[in-house]
C-alpha cells in the first residue's frame, strides 16, 4: 500500500470548521485506517492500494458533504509525488531564502491550455508563479497578507479547483509521515 495526502480545501476557514478527530474518524469509516491528519488546515496522510486517486476524491468529497454538511474540494496526491514536489526546484535557492513566502497550490485539473497566458499575467514585481504539471509554485517577495494574489484569484482565472499550503507545511509533513 502506498501512502498518500489528501488536501482539502477551505477546511476551517470562513466559518467551515472541522475537528481533526471528525475528520480522522470520517478516514477511518471509509477504511483508510491509518490515516493522519497534520495540522488544522486539511491534510491527511492515508494509505491506499488503489490507482484511481480520482474515486478517492470523489468518495470523500461526497462523504465529507454528507458528514459535515458543505461542499469541500480534496486533492490527494501520492507521498511520492509530494516529496518529488517538495524538491522541484521551481525558484532558486536564493530567490527561495529572500521571499517573503514560498507557497503551493494543488489544483484539481491540469491548467486549461486557454488559461496559461493567464497565469502568466498573474505575476508581477511582487508574486511570481511557475506551473508544473497540476501544481502552481507561488513566490511572494512580500508577506503573503501584503500580495493581491490568493486561491480566490488562482481559481477565478484558471477556471480549476485548487488548494494552497505553504513549503513549510509541505516540508514538515513529509519530515513527519514522509
């Protein structure tokens, strides 16, 4: 069985809170029984035999709107992937250090190719963003709260469900479940 993240979206944010035990617990009466939560902020580290990572998605997003009453997007990817993103090296190192913060977003859908020059007039002096597969690198020369750049925007012009955490969330769970 491979080990896998789910990162839900939007979870204890505006009013939409979930205790990690509920959703340990929702994990659990699926059959993923190993699962482990990290953070307050939807990440869950579960193992699965499966390859269709999709009906993942679908099952929890469907269980999750029956368990907790609201409609919550869940991008899970393989702990393999998540480490070999953690390592891409999509600014340098220097670039890295100098940010303000470092941050990723997983989207639901590869970015529509209609929707790449889009992405790319996103980026300006201060937010600086890189695709790569189904995943945006977001690098903020400011503190994040300082930047107009958010998931509201990202999805609104990509036209694709995504979720963001920052390098440091991603780094400390792969140091911990990785």
């Amino acid at each position: 069985m491979k080990q896998h993240v789910a990162f839900l979206r939007a979870i204890n944010v505006g009013g939409r809170t979930v205790k990690m035990d509920a959703l340990h617990r929702l994990f659990c009466e699926i059959g993923y029984w190993d699962a482990k939560t990290f953070l307050a902020s939807g990440n869950v580290v579960f193992s699965y035999a499966g390859e269709d990572l999709r009906q993942v998605e679908t099952s929890l997003e469907a269980r999750m709107q029956k368990t907790f009453g609201f409609e919550t997007v869940v991008m899970v990817r393989t702990m393999d992937e998540v480490k070999a993103l953690a390592t891409y090296e999509a600014f340098s190192p220097d670039e890295v250090e100098q940010a303000g913060a470092y941050n990723l977003a997983f989207l639901k859908d590869a970015i529509p190719s209609d929707a790449v020059d889009k992405l790319v007039g996103l980026g300006n002096d201060i937010d600086h963003l890189h695709a790569y597969a189904r995943h945006i690198y977001w690098l903020c020369a400011v503190k994040q709260s300082e930047s107009q750049f958010s998931n509201k925007v990202l999805e609104k012009t990509l036209g694709v469900s995504s979720t963001i955490r920052g390098m440091s969330t991603i780094n400390k769970l792969i140091s911990r479940f990785g």
